[in-house]
C-alpha cells in the first residue's frame, strides 16, 4: 500500500517546498510516513521548545492498542488472546484486558480499540462486563473522539437476541462519537467463520496504525476556562443524580444507599474527607399532611422576612417538618391550652423533652395535641430548613467530577404512620430526573495525611465507611506508600458489609492492606470495632508508633465514644495502667493531627 | 500423545491428600467463599459451595459478592440412620441450615444453605452424631446403595452389612477431614500417609456402587459402576454377581459419551468382594482420563468406546490386586442365574 497525497491548497508550505514534499512522500509505506511525522515533529520540538514545555503534561502512556474481551465461556477470551498475540508478533505493543478489569476512565485515552464480547442467553452481557456494558449505556458515559474500534460479538443465533450485547455497544461507540474502523463481526455458535476474517482485518488495521518510530509529539491539553460561578451554600448547584443504588441486601434491617452524583461544569472541587452539603425538600405527602391536619391553604401567599412564597413552598423547601425545636412546641403548647404539654416544658423534665423531641415529627405533634395554627405564624414558628451533610466516598481522582455518597435512609413507621429522614427520604426516593442541590463543606481536620508514606487506621461503622473509599481511591490513585487497615463494623456480614466486593477487590490489588470486621449480629455476643482493636492491640500501637495517622468515622453517640475508651484501654495498657498517660498520649496524637474524626 | 491435565487434577496433585488451603479458606472472614482451587476439595469432605443464582445480579449491583453457602451430604451406605441420628441431623438443620434435610436418590441426606462461618460446626454436629460426610462427593467412591431393607431378613441384613463395610474400606485415607473439621492433631509422622487404594490425585471421576438383592432392583444396580447382585440361596448369602461400567453419565453434545448399561462379568463370593472392588476402582483410577479435554463425563476406560472390551483391563487389575495383597487368587465364576429388572 502506497500513499498517494495531493498536498491541499491551504497547506502551510507552498510553493518549490510544497513540490518536494509531495514528491517526496510520494509512494511511501505507512510506517515510513508515521516515522516521518514523528521526525517532522521532533525538529519543531527543538525549536520551539518554549512554546510546549510550560503547558505539556504527561500523556497517558497507553499501548496504542487495547484488545477487551468479555467472556461467559472462554471463547471471547480466547479469541481476544488470539487477535493480541497476533499484534504482538506483527510488532505492535497491545494490552489484553477483560472487561471487569478495565479502568474505563481510560476510554477516551483510548486509540485503537478492539471488542470481542459475548451474548448471553436473554441478550444478557457476559457477568465481567455488565458494569463497562451498563456505563456506556447509561448518559454519564464520556463522548470519544479519536478513538478507533471494532467489535466482533459472539453468540448464538438460536436466540432471538442474538448478539445483542454486541450489536448495542457497536452502536453506541459509534454514537459517542468513536470512528468504527470496519463492521460488527457477529459470529455464530460456528466462531471462526466469522472470527478469523474479522481478525485478519483487526490485525491489517492495527498495523497500519503502528508508528514505525515512536513520534516525538506532545499533547498540549486544552485548560477549561473557569468562567462557571462558583456554587455554595447559598448558591447550590443543581447536580444530576447518576445512579441511586441500594448497597445493603434485601434481608437487611438498614436501606443503605450509594449515590453518584455529577459535578460537571459546576466547577465544584472537593478533598477527601470533605462532606456534600444536600438541600433537601420535604415529601409532597408530608407536606399535605401538615396542610390537611391544620386546614390550610397551601396556595396562599405568606410574606416572612421579606420573601413571599406559597405556604406550599415554604413548607416544602424553606422549614423543617421531620424536626421540631422547643420554642416550637413551647408555641405549639400554648396554642393548644394542653396541661400536660404545658408542664412537661415548664418543669424542664429534660430527658422526657428530648425524648419527645427526638421521636416527634410535625405532623405527630399536630395530631397529639390539636391546635389552631395561622400560616403566618406557623411558618414563623418552625425552624428554617437546613442542608444535610455527608462525608464524600470518591476520590475526584478516581471518579472525575463526580461526588459519591453512602446514605442511610431513615424510614420507620410511628405513631401509625410513615416516616422518613428528611434528606435521606428525598435522596433515597429521587429518581433520574431530580437536580439536587449541593455544595461542598470542607473538613480541614479530616485529611489524608500530606506524607503519602505514612499509615492510616480508618475505623468506622455503618455510613462511616463512606470517607474511607475515598481515602482509599485517593491513596490509590496518588501511589500512596503507606499502608491502609480499615476497621468495618454493622450488623451483618451477610446483608451490611458495604462495598463488600471494593474492599475485597482493594486488598487483592494491595490497595487496602488489613481488614477488619465487626458484625455485630452475626453470633450471639455482639461484636463491635472496638473489640476489633483491641484484640489487635498490639498492632495497633506498632502502627501509631510507626507514625499512623488514627481515623473514627460514624455514629458519635456509641461508636466514637467506645472506640475512644478502648483507645484509651490500649493505651493504659501499654503504660502499666496509667490513665493519665493514656489519655496524654491521645491529646498528643490528636495535636499531632494524627487522631481526626468525623462523627455524627 | 500426552494430553495437558486438567485443572482439577491440578489441584488434587498439589493437595496435600486434600487439605488445600481450607483452613485459610475458613479462616477468610472477608468473604463466604471459598479460595476457588478449595471448592474442588471441598466436595470430597462431602460439601460443595454454591450461591443463590436469583440473588447474584442484585447482589452484584449492591456491591456484595454472591450469596454463598454450602450444602453438606452425608455418607450413609443404604440410606440407614437411626431415629436418634435423624432427630439429630433435623436439629442440625434447623440450627445451622435452612431447616431442610433433602433425601437423595443415593440415599444420602443433604443439608442445604450452610454458610461457612457454620460449616465446621456443622460438620462436628453431624460428626457428633455418628456420621461423617467423607467422600459424600468428589472423585472418589460415592455413598453405596443398598436395595435392601436390613430388617426384611437376616440375607437382607447381611447385604445391607457388606454394603457398610465396603464403603468403609473404599473410604480416602487421608486424615485431612478430620484436622480441618474436626480439629483433631495432625498425626504424628502425618508427612508419610499414603493413599494405598486411590493414589494421590484420587479417581479421574466419581465412582458409584450398588448392592441389588433380587428381584428388586430399585438402586438400579446397572447404572452403576460397580454392581453387586446378591444371589441368595435358600435364604442364605451365597455372594454376588458383578456387573461393571455402567453409567448415566453424558455430557450433551458430546457423542463420545452416552450412557450405558454394566456389564456382568462372574460371579464372586464375599470373601473376594473388596479385591473386585478394589480392581474395578482402580482400572477407573488407571485408565479413566484425566486430561484437560475430559469433560468430566463417564470414564473412558469403564464406558464409551471402550466399554465392550471392559473385562480385559478388570481382569489384569484382578491378577495385580491378588499379588499385591495376600488373598488367594481371584477368579471369578461364571453369573448365576438371576432375576433382576434390566437383565
């Protein structure tokens, strides 16, 4: 094969110049005009050296060529180990991944892409690529210009959905913009009818996409320009929900979501350790629950400190329903003229109070002690809605400008009726469409330590294990040297180990490097991460000794207070008994920053 | 040519009589599973691990791994327990199972649902009641059927008894089962034990006996690798017609294997019952395929293409067996008449 270039009117070099160059590349082979643009490239590096070096950042150094296979049976596999060592031996540098085992934040990276993938019985992806299948499908995958490919499916065509899986992710690449370089290749229960020609044309392709010299070139990455206002507090940007997952089982006492939220365009940065601030919005049902039991209009106008919304609005987004205050009830109490409300306030029985307070929604207070309230006055009354807080669980090295959070949703029945968390409820109920308000809250005092060398011991229990992840893919992504033990306590391995199948993924590939676990129900004497450490004591204090930087993260009330005890019981231990030292000793490691935690 | 080995036989080599890395395995509280070469070796311990297939796409999108529990079937030769042995294996499964016991057409009783943190309890409470669950599954021999009803007649009995002892005596060798699960000291020179009767890798496939005692043949007795026809005269235990290389076994597609009725090749005395099943074992171990490509289907050297001529190598293992051991010579007299459903 020969080139055959007519050199275009509008090229740079014109004239006698642009005569030679024609002539000269006249007839050349594609390796030779790979090495030419390489050479090409080379000399305008040297002189113009000023011109890249300030702005060049390290490519990513990618094969130039990826094989992915996903096989249920072997027989992509095998195809796939066929067509790389094929490559291989043309001379060409080629990486064979299976899918589950593909990074695909590489995929834009990507130059010449080859897919062999397989169709299960009912049009199913093979169980390696459902998660690579499910991304590309969904509307968070990333558009991917410059990325060459073909696929070649395998299945059997018995099946109605015969090479589905393949069919689909052939048309979707295409459809993100990626250059298909030659048709689907579906092959039939008889593979290589289909397969080898496709891999003879795979092979003829990859060579002649092969630079006979590495060319000298840079890629000069173009800087978004920050014109996005920045999003705060007060001004949340609306973020799209990418996936609303529940991650705790079906027979689990606890619905534990994770949700992926997009920060794109939002100019939203965040630190692991950090937190997602969530404006949340009361349900609709309980919003009418609260009209209904005091006969208001929810489209009457109400004027407060300045603003006038619908007394739908306010009650919706701007007041709290599932929290009550005690200047509330203390109003709440003297419109009702009830004796027993009135002295329950007035004595201050504190613990009785609390109690009510902590167990009592609007609505459940409405219906206890009847009152007549006004919609001024009622909007007046109740305490102004406040954002809800969770501890980020990615690292923006990871997952980009997306924020992972691990959510709790608060659901029980009371007093006859459904309730819910205020934010937990709204995120766990929001669907595809919902924009939720976020912004970020920094959490300067749980930080990775700047020293990527040093430990870390991160102890948490239930959503508490939500920083972690991200502390974990931070130090992963960052080549961390130091070590990561994670302590994980709920309830029941079977049902509430979170992110159960990360963490093992995690330890197999060194990034995690001790685990344990503390499930409370699983035996009949329960078991809580703070038996954990102490029964691993003496590693524990290796590891502070070793310059460990100690995390806590979760419950405050019982698990940040027990771990501490313990802390301090491992302490005393080593210092003969001594209290005072134990407790000297934490005070230090908590001025060193080295004992940070983030309860709730 | 020399065919690669299989994984499998892989893993049994590089066993260690079947220890594995089964105690890493169930000291792995990170998960419910087994180290994969470990669920090879687990079923010759009589448990095999599986995982709800309706649960495993949502599991996997909760980020869980799979829901895994083993199910543990028992070696009972003829399907006999005791009434306190049943109440006790009822309780065993209501405590550490998912309350069910299953009856088996091989006349085992399985447990299902066990997750492995309650595996070796399990085990001892099985253990605890005077049954063990060694060889239950694997390539080793299988639980020994028994058509008899040991309480019909003193004959019936007697069957019922050969069938125990030879279950007994064709059981692995190894004390591994009895270190993982039921913490008992590795025996002292333990570097030295030998597998005499099954060889280090064990049988290339499972290999199944059964006792018929005429005219009921309801453990279907040429299905069988090895089949013991009891011949009963005047009520009286004379010995066994021996029938061998029978099979179900068949692997769809595949033409070289399909299933096949036994072959009757003499008759023998008791006495001469645990050489014949010892030599008809071993042609199993010798000549059945354990290479890469074996589908794991029915041995070649029993059924398939070289079934007919099956008696030949029996035979040679039939002289091997007799001058490695000190019994008189084996030889087999003609089948006696007989009257059992299949003839």
């Amino acid at each position: 094969m020969s080139a055959q270039i007519h050199t275009p009117a509008q090229l740079p070099i014109a004239g006698e110049k642009g005569i030679q160059l024609a002539r000269l590349v006249d007839g050349l082979d594609p390796q030779a005009l790979w090495w030419l643009s390489g050479y090409s490239a080379g000399l305008a590096s040297k002189l113009q050296p000023q011109a890249l070096a300030p702005a060049v950042a390290p490519t990513q150094a990618l094969a130039p060529i990826t094989v992915l296979y996903a096989s249920q049976t072997g027989n992509a596999r095998r195809v796939a180990e066929r067509l790389a060592a094929d490559i291989e031996s043309a001379g060409s540098a080629v990486r064979l991944l299976r899918a589950d085992a593909y990074a695909r934040r590489e995929l834009k990276d990507e130059r010449l892409l080859y897919i062999v993938i397989s169709t299960q019985g009912e049009g199913d992806p093979p169980d390696d690529a459902r998660t690579l299948v499910e991304y590309l499908a969904g509307k968070r995958a990333m558009p991917l210009p410059g990325v060459r490919f073909a696929v070649l499916g395998l299945g059997d065509s018995s099946y109605p959905q015969f090479n589905a899986v393949a069919r689909k992710l052939d048309a979707r690449l295409a459809e993100l913009g990626a250059e298909r370089l030659f048709a689907l290749g579906e092959a039939d229960l008889d593979i290589e009818t289909i397969a080898d020609p496709w891999r003879r044309q795979a092979l003829d392709h990859a060579i002649e996409s092969t630079p006979a010299a590495t060319p000298c070139a840079s890629v000069v990455p173009l800087r978004a320009v920050a014109t996005t206002p920045r999003h705060d507090r007060d001004a949340p940007f609306a973020a799209e929900l990418l996936a609303n997952q529940r991650i705790s089982a079906r027979d689990s006492e606890k619905d534990v979501r994770h949700l992926e939220l997009s920060l794109h365009g939002s100019g939203l940065e965040y630190e692991p350790g950090d937190a997602l601030g969530v404006w949340p919005r009361n349900a609709t049902a309980l919003v009418y629950s609260v009209l209904d039991l005091l006969a208001l209009d929810g489209d009457a106008a109400i004027s407060h400190g300045g603003e006038t919304h619908p007394l739908r609005h306010w009650l919706q987004v701007r007041r709290e329903l599932t929290r009550i205050g005690r200047p509330f009830l203390a109003r709440h109490a003297a419109l009702a003229g009830n004796a027993g409300l009135n002295h329950l306030l007035a004595t201050g029985q504190s613990a009785a109070l609390a109690t009510l307070l902590g167990s009592h929604q609007l609505p459940d207070v409405l219906r206890a002690w009847r009152a007549d309230w006004g919609a001024e006055e009622l909007v007046d009354a109740l305490r102004p809605l406040t954002p809800r807080l969770y501890s980020i669980a990615s690292s923006r090295k990871l997952v980009g400008e997306e924020a992972h959070l691990t959510v709790a949703h608060v659901e029980y029945q009371a007093f006859g009726h459904r309730h819910q968390g205020v934010a937990s409820g709204y995120l766990a109920d929001a669907g595809d469409e919902t924009r939720i308000a976020v912004f970020i809250e920094r959490n300067e005092r749980f930080r990775l330590p700047a020293d990527d060398s040093r430990d870390i011991i991160m102890i948490g229990a239930g959503t508490g294990i939500a920083p972690y992840r991200a502390f974990v893919q931070e130090r992963a992504a960052r080549g961390a040297s130091g070590r990561n033990w994670l302590l994980f306590g709920n309830p029941r391995f079977h049902s509430d180990f979170l992110y159960q199948v990360e963490w093992q993924e995690a330890l197999r590939e060194g990034r995690l490097h001790r685990l344990d676990l503390a499930f409370s129900r699983d035996q009949a004497s329960k078991i809580h991460v703070q038996q954990r450490l102490r029964e691993n004591s003496r590693q524990l204090l290796d590891w502070l000794g070793n310059g460990a930087h100690l995390y806590v993260c979760g419950d405050a009330t019982r698990m940040a207070r027990d771990v501490e005890d313990t802390l301090l019981e491992v302490f005393a231990g080593h210092a003969n008994g001594d209290r005072a030292q134990a407790a000297g000793k934490l005070e230090l490691l908590r001025q060193e920053g080295r004992y940070a935690r983030d309860v709730y | 040519m020399t065919t690669p080995i299989s994984n499998v036989e892989q893993i049994k080599q590089a066993s260690r009589h079947l220890r594995g890395s089964l105690r890493e395995s169930l000291g792995d509280a990170h998960t419910g599973a087994i180290r994969a070469d470990d669920t090879a070796l687990i079923k010759f311990h009589g448990s095999y691990q599986q995982d709800d297939r309706d649960l495993r796409e949502e599991r996997r999108q909760q980020k869980l791994e799979p829901a895994y529990s083993f199910m543990i079937r028992t070696r009972t030769p003829g399907g006999v327990v005791t009434p306190r042995q049943w109440l006790a294996l009822d309780a065993i499964a209501t405590r550490h199972a998912n309350g069910s016991l299953r009856l088996t057409t091989r006349q085992a009783l399985q447990f299902h649902g066990v997750i492995k943190r309650k595996l070796k309890a399990t085990l001892q409470a099985i253990n605890a009641s005077l049954i063990d669950t060694i060889a239950a599954c694997g390539d080793v021999n299988r639980n020994v059927m028994v058509s008899a009803n040991p309480v019909e007649s003193p004959a019936h009995a007697l069957v019922h008894d050969w069938a125990r002892r030879l279950s007994e005596h064709l059981k692995p060798n190894t004390h591994a089962y009895h270190e993982i699960w039921l913490d008992e000291e590795r025996i002292a020179g333990g570097e030295a034990e030998s597998e005499p009767l099954y060889g280090d890798t064990y049988l290339p496939r499972k290999f199944k006996i059964a006792f018929a005692v005429p005219p009921h043949n309801d453990v279907d007795v040429f299905a069988h690798d090895l089949g013991c026809v009891a011949i009963l005269e005047e009520g009286a235990l004379a010995g066994f017609n021996i029938s061998v290389g029978g099979g179900m076994g068949a692997t769809h597609n595949d033409a070289e294997t399909y299933p096949l009725l036994g072959q009757l090749i003499g008759f023998a005395t008791p006495d001469q019952l645990f050489a014949i099943a010892e030599a008809v074992l071993a042609t199993q171990r010798d000549f059945g395929n354990r290479s890469a490509s074996n589908t794991r289907s029915r041995i070649v050297a029993l059924t398939g293409s070289r079934a007919r001529s099956n008696a030949a190598p029996v035979s040679r293992w039939l002289s091997r067996a007799h001058s490695r051991s000190n019994t008189t010579a084996i030889a087999l007299a003609g089948a006696k008449a007989m009257t059992v459903a299949g003839t």
